[in-house]
C-alpha cells in the first residue's frame, strides 16, 4: 500500500472513533437522557444540593461581605429548589397506608440547612404559605410572606446570625427543636439558646411554629452596645416591638 494511502486510512479510522466534545450544558443535559421523570426530580435535587455546598465554600473564601452574603442566599435559593423537589413527589403510598413526603428527621436536616446560611427566600423550604409564627418581641406572623418580611427583619438587625442545633425530639404534631443562635450584635458576638416547637402537615411542612427562648440577655446585650443600635433601628425591630405592645 501506498504510504499515502495509509495516512489517508489512519486519519479516517481516527475521525470514526472521536467524538466531539460536548459542551457542559450538552453533557448536563446528558445526565438526565433515558430517565424517568422520578430519576430525572431526584438526579435535578441531587444537582441543586450540590450547587448549594459550591455557592457556601465560595461564600468562605469571598472577603467582601456583602458578596459572602449573596452567596450565602444564593446556596440557600438551591437548598430551597431541592426541597420543592421533595414535595413535588407527593405521598409515597404503600398499600392503604399513606406516608409523609418528609419525615420529622428529615425537617430537622431541612431546618438546620436553612440555618446553616438563612435567607428569606430560603423558608419555602420549611414554611406552609399559611404559617403562623409565635416569638417573644414581636406579634404572631401569619402568612409565608409576612414570615420572610419579619425575618428581612431580623437580618437587617443581625446580618451574621445563624444557628446551630443543639438536640431535637418528637413527632409531626409536636416536634421540637433546641438550637443556639449565633451572630455578631454591635461588633461583638452573641448567642441565645431557644426552642422551637414546631407542627408539621402531611408533606411535612411546619403549618405552625412557636419559638421560646428569654429575651431579657439579648435586650441587655443590645442596650449595653450602642454601636449595635444604628442597625438596630433601620432594621425595623423596634417598630415591631412596638407593634407587639399595641396588640
């Protein structure tokens, strides 16, 4: 054979056996090719955790903190699409017996994401859109969205807090939950312990949520810091103390 011949031969054989390279949206869209939709709801929640941990682990390394907290809120946005993905499923039912979409264990996971790097827009993932919310300072909150107003509230007073959960027990009618809150008051630290009781529906979303904790140590700690009480009056919260006492 020619030598030419078997350059010519080679360079097909090679041109059969490549493929072209797919772009990362073609080789994301490959994942979900041939599943059913089930596969496809649990691979896309499987997707959006995963997105979650990327958005936090750049959240640590970001020295703006005003980009770390976009961040923060945007891990938290994925946490919030995962768990729709969850109640999209619906009940599993085995024979007669129907069974939350979410177990109490699993809510408590839910809860302590959540906390992990609040946000508003993050309670879709705990909340019913007709909650009612009981908690010393401030009057009940009725309403997912009166629920994420009061809680723009709260971050406009102490942008850092979050929480870490401590113990919880119980079932879907009385599940509580004891965890500290951690943030930064007046530039210096602050933790309150508190417990939340909390009753889910069927779908294991909290319909009700009433949060106990003493509110004296942080009032003192608020009063006994004044560079804390610029943020402390933007943020609202007295004008919904305020609200509580006319109540």
């Amino acid at each position: 054979m020619d030598p030419s011949e078997k350059v010519v031969a080679l360079v097909t054989q090679t041109q059969a056996v490549l493929e072209a390279q797919r772009s990362p949206f073609e080789a994301l869209n490959a994942l979900f090719a041939g599943k059913s939709p089930a596969e496809q709801q649990s691979l896309l929640e499987s997707l959006e955790r995963a997105g979650a941990g990327v958005y936090r682990r750049l959240a640590e390394v970001a020295p703006d903190p005003e980009v770390r907290r976009a961040l923060l809120e945007s891990a938290a946005r994925e946490e919030a699409n995962a768990e729709t993905l969850v109640r999209l499923r619906g009940p599993v039912v085995t024979g007669a017996v129907p069974h939350a979409a979410r177990t109490p264990a699993e809510f408590v996971d839910a809860f302590a994401r959540f906390w992990a790097a609040p946000s508003p827009a993050g309670l879709d993932a705990l909340l019913r859109p007709d909650v009612v919310l009981t908690q010393p300072l401030s009057p009940p909150v009725h309403g997912r969205p009166a629920a994420e107003a009061w809680f723009r509230t709260l971050l406009g007073w102490i942008p850092d807090v979050h929480a870490e959960i401590d113990a919880w027990g119980g079932t879907a009618d009385a599940l509580f939950i004891a965890f500290r809150l951690i943030g930064t008051l007046g530039g210096r630290p602050i933790v309150w312990p508190a417990v939340d009781h909390l009753v889910l529906d069927d779908a294991g979303m909290a319909r009700s949520r009433a949060s106990y904790f003493d509110p004296l140590p942080l009032l003192a700690a608020t009063a006994a810091r004044p560079r804390g009480w610029p943020a402390l009056v933007r943020s609202g919260v007295l004008a919904t103390i305020a609200g509580r006492g006319t109540r």
